[in-house]
C-alpha cells in the first residue's frame, strides 16, 4: 500500500498523531481552564476588548495593556485547527505576561469552513500589520512587537514571520522582535488525509502555499520552539523539521523543553510570570 503521508498508510495511522484530545485524560477539563482562567483575566486585567483591525465582524482583537507606556508587546494567535475557539478563550495568557511589564494582544479570526485555511492567515497577517500601527496608540512599543501562538495559532504565527512585510505592506521587513511557536503545524500535507479534511478542505496548492515548511525566508526574527513532552510524536517532529529549515536560511533559534506538558498545558507557563516562557518572552523584549 502506498503511503498516503511519510511513512503513513491510513487515515487511523494520521489521526492517532493528529487528534490532540489522545493524550490527554479529559478534553473537556482542558477547555474549562482556558474558559474559566481567560475569564478571570477579563475580570482583573485592564483590557480593551473587541477592537476592530479588519472589515468583519470576525475581524477584532483583545488589548491588555500593560500599566506602563512604551510597553513590549505579544501578540498571541490562538489554536483549535483553524475551526474551533476564539479569542475569549486565550485571554489567560496576559495573566503572566501583564505582570511582566508586556502588552499582550489575541486577535480573533473567522474560522474553517466558513473561510478557507488561506483567508485565515490573511486575516492574521491583517491583525499583525494593525498592531505595528496602532499598538502605540495604546501604550506599546511598536519596535518590540512580538508574535506567537499554539498549535494552529503556532502555523498561522509562522506563516506571519514569512511574509513579504516591506513589498506586501509598506512595514519593516522583520517587524517581529521575537517570536513563541508553541506545538505547531507547518506541514499541512497530513491533515488532508486526516479526520479534520471536511472542515478545512485542504487543496494540494493550499498544502504548498500555506505550509510554513515551504516557505521559509531569511529573517531577524528570533524563535523559540517548545511543545509537550506527552504530545504525540509528530509534534515533536514537525518543529524540530521546521526548525532545521529555518536554522538553514541562517536564522536563530532556541527550543524550550516542557516534558511534562500535553498539547493544551504546553502554554500554561503564560499564565505564571515567572514560568520559562514568560521569562524568555520578557528577556528578549526588554532588549529592545
């Protein structure tokens, strides 16, 4: 039989290192603590929720500024393969990352398959380009921008570092001053064999065009990689392959270990000031 994906002959064999929930007891309760830490950021952070940075409705984002002005900022994309989740349920990551003195942002995005997978990342790339603009006016530092996201929101950070900013919108060819990939996707080819194809209708032109593998550029961007030592293999593969590629056109890179986590706690550490991820973020940022 002829492999349909790397050595993988079926679509049981794809899905079992695709299906996030696998590894973990119970989903549910992983959902819950996002809802529930996220509305605890709402309610005891300064935020300015909703604000539009495109024409629809889906196109708005979350502000927690930080108490002072010229601010870092992070820029956090969230995860539920392109099809599922909101901002609202990642605000959780300004808990930490607020005490830290940085300006986080969660852009919200029209999901799959409303849209397409390509929609999705114009529309984050949209979100990126509106903060470098305006992020000033609400106290950060447009010089110390980073991005970042997990899972789905890791491919649609990665797809954002790609980008042509200077030819396509008149920015900074690196705007990014540093970038958290946390158990990303950036080779779309297994997901059209996989359970999740009906939702994000993969094409083979989508798979070359939006897989961050296939297009990596030389750029000053600093990135670090992390997932969860429980997360299925392919994680683990996927980054450190994206990785080599991006290591090969001469950029930089650094890998946090997190061997305990799963693909849902792999970005915890947000949510502590004082966790590896935080301090990571905030040493790079205040570089600046």
């Amino acid at each position: 039989m002829l492999p349909l994906y790397r050595d993988f002959t079926t679509q049981e064999q794809i899905d079992a290192q695709y299906d996030t929930a696998i590894p973990v007891a119970d989903r549910a309760a992983e959902l819950r603590h996002y809802a529930e830490r996220s509305a605890h950021a709402r309610a005891t952070l300064r935020c300015i929720l909703d604000v539009p940075y495109g024409p629809t409705r889906a196109e708005s984002l979350d502000i927690f500024p930080a108490d002072r002005p010229g601010a870092p900022v992070f820029v956090f994309i969230h995860g539920g393969y392109w099809r599922a989740l909101s901002s609202k349920e990642f605000s959780c990551v300004a808990l930490g990352l607020q005490r830290r003195g940085i300006t986080v942002v969660v852009p919200d995005y029209a999901l799959c398959p409303a849209v397409t997978v390509g929609e999705i990342v114009r529309q984050m790339r949209a979100a990126c380009a509106w903060v470098l603009r305006q992020i000033e006016n609400h106290g950060g530092d447009p010089r110390r921008v980073a991005v970042g996201g997990s899972s789905a929101g890791a491919h649609l950070a990665a797809m954002c570092l790609q980008t042509e900013w200077d030819a396509d919108y008149g920015l900074p060819q690196d705007p990014f001053a540093a970038a958290v990939l946390a158990s990303g996707l950036y080779d779309l080819a297994p997901l059209r064999w996989s359970w999740l194809q009906p939702k994000i209708q993969l094409t083979e032109g989508d798979v070359r065009r939006l897989s961050p593998i296939h297009g990596v550029r030389s750029c000053a961007t600093p990135v670090m990689l992390t997932w969860g030592g429980r997360e299925q293999a392919e994680f683990a593969r996927q980054s450190l392959a994206w990785r080599d590629a991006w290591t090969a056109a001469g950029n930089a890179s650094s890998l946090l270990d997190q061997p305990d986590a799963h693909h849902f706690s792999a970005i915890h550490g947000f949510e502590a000031p004082d966790s590896p991820l935080c301090d990571w973020l905030a040493n790079v940022l205040q570089q600046g």
